[in-house]
C-alpha cells in the first residue's frame, strides 16, 4: 500500500538523524567544534565540573599497542569501539562518548598513550562523570599471540575493581572482546537477560578486513581527514554492509558536507534497522537526501517478519549510493 505524502516526513526524520536508531555511545565519530568547547571548558572549569560521579557511568579508554606489531594499530581505537558497541545493550549503564574522549585527550595534549596512564585516567574520568573507567593494552607474548590487557577502575577510591589479561591472536580478537565485555558486566554485577546477552553476542563484524577499515576510518576522522575517513567507511560497507557503526558514520560524514563527490560511483550499500508504525510504512523507494549531489541516495525498505502484532514494526533499511 503506498503512504500518502503527509506521512513520509516521519520516516524520513529516523532516516535524517542516522541511518539506524543509536545509543549514546554511537551518537557521532567526529570530534565537532562544539565537542571541543565542551571539553575546553571542561578543563577550564575543573574544579566545579568534576562532583560525585554517577554510580552507573562507564568511560571506556583506548588500548594501546605495545606490541611492535602494526596490524594491531587499529585496534587501539577499534578494541574501543566494539567494547561501546556491546556495553550500549547493558541496561542502565551509561557510557561516555567517545568523541568527548577524544577532544579532552586533544585538550588535554595527550595521546592514545597518555590518555589511558595510571595517572592521568581518573583524571578523565572525574572530568567526565564517570564513576568507572575501562582502558588497556595489548602486549605481545610472541610473533602469533599477544594478551589483551584491561583493568576497570574506580574513580572515586583509585582502587582498581577488576583487571583482566587474555591470551589470543589476531584472528581471535573477536572472541576475545565479547570476553571482556562479560568479564566487565560480571564485575559490575550487572545481570542481564538472555535477551540482552544475545544482543552483546551479535559480532560489529566477522569480516577482518571490514573492520580494519572501519577502525582506520574512525582514527582518520578524529584527525580531521574526514575524506580519508568516508573513504574507509565506504569500503567497510562493501565488504561487510552489516558491520555497526559504519554507516551511521558515513551518513554523519554527509551532514557536514563537501564529502558527496567521494562517493559518486562507489556503489555502496549501508544496512540498517528502524522501527516505525505500521501505518507509515511504504512500498514504494522514495528519497531521502537533501542535497542535490545525491538525489539519486534511494531508500528500500523490508518488512521484517513479525512474529505477532505490534504497534512499530522493524523496518529494513538498504540505502545506496550510485
């Protein structure tokens, strides 16, 4: 049944904020100017900023390669990303954005390294509100293994609640962060339903080199080469059109502007999920974009199959760049 005109713009909003409906800890990957007067007053204003942090908030820092290895670079900030990905589905745990992370690490002068120092951590996580904070490295045992090292940490006291050392290899990176998502859940003792364990469960991704450039894409961004970073992002999603975070990113990349010419014959396909009243769901494609470099940016959707009447239904998303 086609939906009439009136009804699109409510579809079109889901659509117009991201790509899918996102938690806090993927509301955005660039470090705007705004972020970074956030975190300059932060840091101005110090002593009145940094109270009684919340008992549930989460602040989960960058590891850093200790290995000599460069494949693992990425993962520095990726190892990151998955950890928020998976937390996000924690309920009533809430976690910092990494973006915020970010521009005080800039503010602050810091890099990847610097930010996670024993010294320098519950610093950052009082400037943030966090009552805990998460950070590690990987170290390398051999040419194949290496540990991934994590410890969580109380802001308020400065005693450390749980530290964590786990063996793998490179391929089993992934096995390795759902470890020490639980591995935290568990030491926070929070319970969760098998619901919300088989969300944690579901992979960013199982394809390597996906990620790869997902992860180089999000390092890129955070050093102002955003075309560099749409880029990375598009050839994520051709490998992998599943993979978290890409697209919401890509899409992000779009709003600020000046980066449509990049991806003029890419091709590329992001999946997502929304949910949207029944009543507002069309069979026909329709487009979603503003700007006239990408009026071609069609939207198809897909009725997911439903299991019993609901008053939203999952939505599908398959948007196109030609």
């Amino acid at each position: 049944m086609m939906m009439r005109r009136t009804m699109l713009p409510a579809v079109l909003i889901l659509l117009v904020c991201g790509l899918s409906v996102l938690k806090a800890h993927a509301s955005g990957q660039v470090v705007t100017h705004e972020t970074r007067e956030w975190a300059k007053k932060t840091i101005e204003n110090e002593r009145s900023v940094a109270g009684t942090p919340a008992n549930n908030a989460l602040a989960v820092l960058y590891f850093i390669n200790r290995t000599g290895r460069i494949e693992l670079d990425p993962m520095q900030k990726g190892m990151t990303l998955m950890l928020l990905t998976d937390l996000s589905q924690v309920p009533n745990l809430q976690l910092v954005e990494r973006i915020k992370l970010q521009a005080l690490a800039e503010e602050l002068g810091l890099g990847s390294s610097g930010l996670v120092d024993q010294k320098t951590a519950p610093r950052v996580g009082r400037l943030v509100g966090a009552r805990f904070i998460s950070g590690g490295d990987f170290v390398g045992r051999n040419e194949a293994q290496f540990d991934t090292r994590s410890r969580l940490l109380d802001v308020t006291s400065t005693e450390i609640s749980g530290q964590f050392a786990l063996p793998g290899t490179l391929n089993e990176i992934l096995a390795t962060e759902k470890e020490l998502v639980f591995k935290i859940v568990n030491t926070l003792k929070i319970s969760l339903k098998p619901e919300e364990e088989a969300a944690i469960r579901k992979p960013c991704s199982t394809r390597m080199k996906a990620l790869d450039s997902l992860f180089r894409g999000v390092d890129a961004s955070d050093r102002g080469e955003y075309q560099q970073a749409g880029e990375l992002y598009s050839e994520a999603l051709k490998i992998d059109p599943d993979i978290c975070a890409a697209a919401s990113a890509l899409q992000e990349l779009i709003r600020m502007g000046g980066y449509s010419d990049s991806l003029k014959g890419k091709g590329v396909t992001a999946k997502a999920d929304i949910f949207a009243p029944r009543s507002a769901l069309v069979d026909a494609a329709f487009s979603v974009s503003s700007q006239t470099s990408l009026t071609n940016q069609i939207v198809h959707k897909e009725v997911l199959p439903n299991s019993a009447p609901a008053a939203t239904t999952r939505i599908g998303i398959n948007v196109t760049f030609p």
